[in-house]
C-alpha cells in the first residue's frame, strides 16, 4: 500500500470514528447498514469480480444468517457472538452446497442454478414457523457482546459494527491479495489453462462459494442485529439484484470498488425514500448509464484514468530529460 492509498484509508478510518458523535450530519443507523451491504458487496465480488462466476443467489446466504442469527438471540435467548457465528457457519455451509451443485454448470446455467437454489431457500423460510412468513422476525434483541460490551446502546454497536466490517475487509483483502486469489483470476482468465497446470478448479471454485458465503453471512448476521429485524425481503431475488448491482456500480475488478456501489445505492433508496417507486427508476438509470459510459464501475474508471495520467506525466519527465541531455 501506498503512502497515499495509506493516508486516504486513515482518512476514512477517522471520519468513520466520527459519524456516531454527528448524527445530524449521517444517521448511525444508516451508516451500519452502508457497512453491512458493504461487506456483503465486497463478499460478491470474490465470485463474480476475482473468479468470474456470476451468482444470483447471494440473498440466500445474506438473509440465512440473518434467520440463524436472529433465531439464537429471540428464540434461543444466546449472546450475539454465538448468534453471528451461527449465522457465518449457516451461510457458509449453503454457500458448500451451492458451489457444489451449482459449479457442475457454467455461464448463463450456473447463475440460474444459483438463483433455483436461492428461491428454495426463499420458500423454506417463508413456510418454516419460527421465521414467522411475511411478517418476519421482530424485536429480536441485541443482547451484550462478550459479556461486556451492550449492543443497546447505539454508540457501542456502530463501533462492533465497524471493527468486524473492517476485519471482513481485510479478510476479503488478504484472499483476493494471496496465492490462492490468483489461482481464482487464472480460472476466471482462463479455465482450461488452470486445469491444464494441475490445479483443482472445482475444489477452488467450491472454496470461493464458502468464503464468499461466510462474509456474506457476517453482513447478514450485523445486519439483523443493527435493525432487530429479519424478513423475507433478505432472502429474495431482488436482494441478489441489489448486490450485483453494486458490485457493477463500484467496480467488479477492484477489491473495495463494490463499498463505493453499495453507499451509492444506499444513499439512494435512503434520501430518496419519499420518491416512492421513482426511486428504482432512478437506480436503473444510473445502471444504465454506468454500464454504457463506465464499463470498469466508478472506481475502474478512476483507476484508469490515474494509470494514464501517470504513464502521460512519466513519459513527459522522460522527454524532458532526453531534451535536456540532448
């Protein structure tokens, strides 16, 4: 990391630190759940962004843990650790088992194998009666972290919030950054050459639906804690819709691109609430508009345009210097 990605990241780690002393400025709440669909975007973009599988089944491990997770806390009465990490085993357990059936495909009939099993999902929850259908979970309690830390108070949580966002990150940051997500661009780039160098792309393909899985699930399992509510509406298609939407928006082929998406998206359906079903005309708009003027998502985009500022500025210093040795 550079001097400069590095005083921009502790740039946005202290602004982050502030946003719960300046509610008047961002809504605590709305902020933890930026960070929850964050994490959840960026838990994506491991699958479509660094291995090239499109998935339209992503609610299901999202809205899984939220089920899980608020099950432990309402019905059960457990602290809110076992909760999220029954939440993160759940999701990534469904996230095995979609990867298994789903990776015997490719293309077009993986994604709609994902989206089968993500629907079946769906209509268990909606029929199973501790989930309680169309009405969802309520009032599930947030209960005390580790014995000590109270998750009732506003201000605790945004900090658990943004600590196990921020170490969901770095967990994304260190798979795509390693060995093993290098082998997963080589099986995105080129199949047949990965398999013909030795590797075991079904077990990696597999591998990257459980990880991707798990964060999701993490998101899923703050995101229930934060709103005290699980519904269906975590576990629909259109939830998949949204994620891929941000992933797109943000940038597929960069690690935190999709962050940028998913504060877009949700900037929007938060401010523009009032709207009403404007509101989804406009995200689709911006959609489109991405898709025909920034096909690398907004931070691709930057990213490039940097590149070539860079490449134009080093080649100007090299003239230069001929010149003047000349």
């Amino acid at each position: 990391m550079g001097m400069r990605s590095l005083l921009l990241a502790l740039g946005a780690l202290a602004l982050l630190a502030l946003v719960p002393f300046f509610p008047q400025v961002v809504y605590p709440v709305f902020a933890m759940r930026v960070m929850c669909l964050a994490l959840f975007a960026c838990a994506f973009n491991i699958l479509l962004g660094h291995t090239g599988i499109l998935s339209f089944g992503h609610a299901a491990f999202f809205g899984s843990a939220a089920y899980f997770c608020g099950y432990m806390l309402k019905e059960l009465g457990l602290s809110p650790e076992i909760g999220i990490v029954t939440g993160v085993a759940a999701a990534s357990l469904l996230g095995a088992i979609f990867g298994a059936l789903a990776t015997r495909r490719s293309g077009i009939y993986l994604a709609m194998i994902t989206l089968a099993l993500s629907q079946l999902v769906y209509f268990l929850f909606l029929r199973l009666p501790w989930t309680h259908a169309e009405d969802g979970m309520q009032q599930i309690p947030r209960g005390v972290l580790l014995g000590i830390l109270d998750l009732d108070d506003d201000v605790t949580l945004y900090f658990v919030v943004l600590v196990l966002t921020l170490a969901g990150l770095a967990l994304v940051h260190r798979i795509v950054n390693s060995p093993f997500g290098e082998v997963l661009r080589a099986i995105r780039e080129h199949e047949p050459r990965a398999i013909s160098l030795g590797y075991p792309v079904a077990r990696y393909k597999i591998l990257a639906f459980t990880l991707s899985a798990g964060l999701s699930g993490l998101a899923g399992s703050l995101k229930v804690i934060v709103y005290q509510v699980a519904s269906l509406r975590d576990v629909h298609w259109s939830m998949s819709g949204d994620v891929i939407l941000m992933t797109l928006l943000g940038g597929m082929n960069s690690v935190f691109g999709p962050v940028i998406g998913a504060a877009l998206i949700s900037s929007l359906y938060h401010y523009f609430d009032a709207l009403g079903g404007w509101v989804t005309i406009m995200v689709g708009a911006i959609f489109i508009a991405c898709v025909l003027t920034f096909r690398r998502g907004i931070v691709g985009e930057l990213e490039a345009a940097l590149a070539t500022r860079r490449s134009t500025t080093s080649a100007n210093d090299e003239k230069d210097g001929t010149n003047a040795t000349n």
